[in-house]
C-alpha cells in the first residue's frame, strides 16, 4: 500500500464511529423529551481496509479511497474488512437496576455460540488456534466473549445474551 493513505488506531477509529454514531442520534431526537443511548438499538459498520501493527503492537487501519483502487498498485485481496457492531446500552442511572443474578447460561455455551459465527473456523486454523474467554456482565444480564490469538490479540468480541 502506498505510504500516503490515512492511518488511525483501531481503537480511535471505533471511539471517533461510536462518537458519530451518538452525535447522529441526538440530531434524530432535536425536539423531543426522550433520551438517545436508546435511539439505535443496533448499528453496524463495515469498512475494507489496510491492517497493521505498529511497534507498540497496537492494531491500526489505513483508510482505502476509490481514487486509490482506480489508480492501481492496490492488491484488493490483501485488504481486510472490519466490522463493528454497537450495541444500545441504558445511560447510567436512567433505568432500574437489574437483580444482580447468576447466568442462565454457561460459560462453554457462549464460548461454543462465538464459535459458531463465520470465518472464525478459518480464523482459527490460519493463526494457529485460539484462545476464548467469556465474562458474565449481571447487571445487564449479558456475557463479553473474545477470541484471542496466540499473542493475545482481540480478533472478535461479542456481547451475547444471557437467555
């Protein structure tokens, strides 16, 4: 890829989508009395992307225009998709407190569901075998899951219900 294309941390990519995404739905709700952590429930955003690791070990993306694929000297195939999934949460002390209660669920049950999703069989064999590790949430009744790499890298997470 060419040295002149845009690069960013993968995390300051997500806070700066997660930030857009807040902003738009509060131009969504100019008016009214209610409050917009709840707006969108879900959004996803998809984007084909450079991927590289920088000395720290710190993921980061370089942006790909069209004007870049149109001029040539771009491997397509070499470019990667990120995918990121937001998921609507409660704002902080604007909704009754769940019972904090034991999971429905077991651990190995949301570990196997992540499993499930596709691309991470192939994911999998390609980096060697990975490591999954799931984390029950009580006050939202949810679980965190992630699969990481043999050198601890996230390559998925998910936020998976309880029920």
């Amino acid at each position: 890829m060419s040295k002149d294309l845009s690069e960013a941390e993968l995390s300051s990519f997500v806070a700066a989508a997660g930030n857009s995404l807040t902003s738009a739905q509060s131009q969504l709700a100019t008016g009214l009395d209610i409050q917009t952590g709840l707006v969108l429930s879900n959004a996803e955003i998809e984007a084909r992307v450079g991927v590289k690791t920088d000395a720290q070990g710190k993921l980061n993306i370089q942006t790909i225009s069209a004007q870049d694929i149109r001029q040539g000297g771009l491997n397509v195939d070499a470019l990667s998709t990120v995918k990121i999934s937001f998921v609507a949460t409660a704002i902080e002390g604007q909704s009754q407190p769940l019972q904090a209660t034991g999971p429905v669920r077991t651990k190995e049950d949301v570990i196997g569901e992540l499993r499930k999703q596709p691309g991470l069989a192939s994911l999998d064999k390609i980096l060697g075998g990975l490591q999954y590790d799931a984390v029950f949430i009580p006050e939202s009744a949810r679980w965190l899951v992630t699969a990481l790499d043999p050198n601890q890298r996230v390559v998925r997470e998910a936020i998976l219900p309880d029920k």
